[in-house]
C-alpha cells in the first residue's frame, strides 16, 4: 500500500501532468468510481484548470481555479499513468483526467479501491488527522497515546495521531526507536517517545529517498526490518519475526526491540543531524 513518501512521489506526477492545464474531459471506467464521482461531477471538472494539486498525508486534491477540490485517495495500490490523450487506455484504468492539450492523468488500480471524489466551492473535504511527521513532537504523541490501551504499532495506524503513516513505515520506525510493536501505547515514558519521533521521521526520511520502490513494481529488500521475516535484523543479526496485529503484518526484531529493552536510546539519525534532511523534503 503507498504511504506517505509514495504518496507524494505520485502527487508530483499528478502536478507535472496537471497544473496550469484546463481539463477537457474526466471520464470514470469503473461501476464504483461512477458512484463517487457521478456524470454530473466530472462534468463540473471539465472546463476548469488545475491550479495545484495537494497531499495531505495520504489523501491527493487536485484545486481547481473555482476553489472546488477533487480528491484522491490510492486506498491500497492505485497509481498515476500519463499517457497521450489518443494512446489506448492502460490497463486497470479507473478515472482519467484529460487535459485540452492532449495529455491524459489516469488512476490505474487493479482492485478498484481507489476513490475520486468532487467537493465544490466552499465544500472542501474534511480530514481529521494528526500532524504529519515533519512537525511530529514527543508531546503530542505523549497526549494522543495517553488514553490508549492496546499496543503502539495498531495505534501508530490511526491517522488521528500521525498523518501519512501507514503499516510499513510504522514498524520501521518502532525498530529504529528499539521498542517492541506490543507494548501497551500509554506505558511508553518519554525517552521511547522521543525516540520514536525520531525513528518515525527518520523512516520517512528513508522513504522519500527511495521512491521508485513503489511506482516501479519491483520487489526490493531496502527496508531495516519490514518483509525481513526470517532474514537477519541489520543491527544484531537475530532473525526477524512477523506477528499479524489488527490484521496488519508486524516485523520485529525479538532481540533489538524486547520490552525490556523500550527504555535504551535508541539510534535514528547521527547525533546533531536532522532526519529531515534538504535531499529528502516534505513537499
């Protein structure tokens, strides 16, 4: 599934194709995208021009110049596809945007989650999310944690409390903070804390310079520990495990990242360098 460095890359597509181009056309190719964006809607989008095109977390908006919104969500593994507006259709197409000069945006997703959405003027969409990890504190996780019972890796899954992290990025960030995916979220104590905000940005940072992974369908072992199951933790060599927590896989190292290890300080970034580096900003 894109998360959040995935999701920009893909917005960045979408701004080259779009901004400063006046839609011709937008056209559903799905019986669940023409329920969301009705004939009606595309036909509100035609004859606009794009003015930029936003990410919030993991949500795209395409503004428009009359102040209405198109919104995007990939869902679990959608995609931007340009091609000419005379090229045949790729496939897996289910939304395409067409522009008046002959370049045409499509969301291609092979499961059909993706959603499409048109709010009009005045009418933007309405997230509730937590901050997104650029702006991340050890107090607002310490204050979002609080009332939470169950353990960090589910909660670091509500957009509530971090915007833009998803499954991947959380268990990254939870090895690279040494603390164990279980541990109940309200018994964390403010050095894990600290430590997990700088795992989280430094995971995202990790995320932002490598990209492609996503968009080129290649399957790559970049990570620190997710989809490491059975292969060696990069830090003390002890296999790395999977465990299924809210129905999401869990890596970990049983060794680096045991309970009774959540306190010892962890290593993220080298000491005095920001995660959030220039080569990797949040745009």
């Amino acid at each position: 599934m894109p998360e959040l460095p995935e999701v920009e890359a893909a917005a960045a597509v979408a701004r080259h194709a779009l901004v400063g181009r006046t839609i011709a056309a937008v056209t559903t190719h799905h019986a669940s995208q023409q329920r969301a964006l009705p004939t009606r809607a595309a036909r509100r989008v035609a004859g606009r021009r794009v003015v930029r095109v936003e990410r919030r977390a993991k949500h795209q908006h395409v503004i428009l110049d009359d102040g209405a919104v198109v919104a995007v969500h990939f869902r679990m593994n959608g995609d931007w596809e340009v091609t000419g507006s005379v090229d045949p259709l790729p496939r897996h197409t289910r939304v395409a945007f067409t522009t008046n000069d002959g370049v045409r945006l499509c969301l291609v997703d092979s499961r059909a989650l993706c959603t499409v959405t048109y709010h009009a003027p005045g009418d933007p969409p309405r997230l509730v999310l937590g901050p997104e990890p650029n702006v991340l504190t050890a107090d607002h996780l310490r204050a979002a944690l609080s009332r939470r019972s169950g353990a960090i890796k589910p909660a670091l899954l509500d957009q509530r409390i971090v915007a833009g992290l998803g499954n991947i990025y959380a268990a990254e960030a939870l090895w690279r903070a040494r603390i164990d995916p279980a541990a109940p979220a309200q018994s964390l104590g403010e050095a894990p804390l600290r430590a997990l905000v700088r795992g989280i940005k430094t995971a995202i940072a990790d995320g932002f310079a490598r990209q492609g992974r996503y968009r080129n369908g290649a399957r790559q072992w970049p990570f620190k520990v997710y989809d490491r199951e059975g292969r060696a933790c990069r830090r003390c060599s002890t296999p790395v495990q999977r465990v299924t927590q809210a129905g999401r896989s869990t890596y970990f190292c049983p060794e680096c990242q045991r309970s009774a290890k959540i306190g010892k300080r962890a290593s993220c970034a080298p000491r005095g360098q920001s995660p959030f580096s220039s080569r990797t900003p949040l745009r």
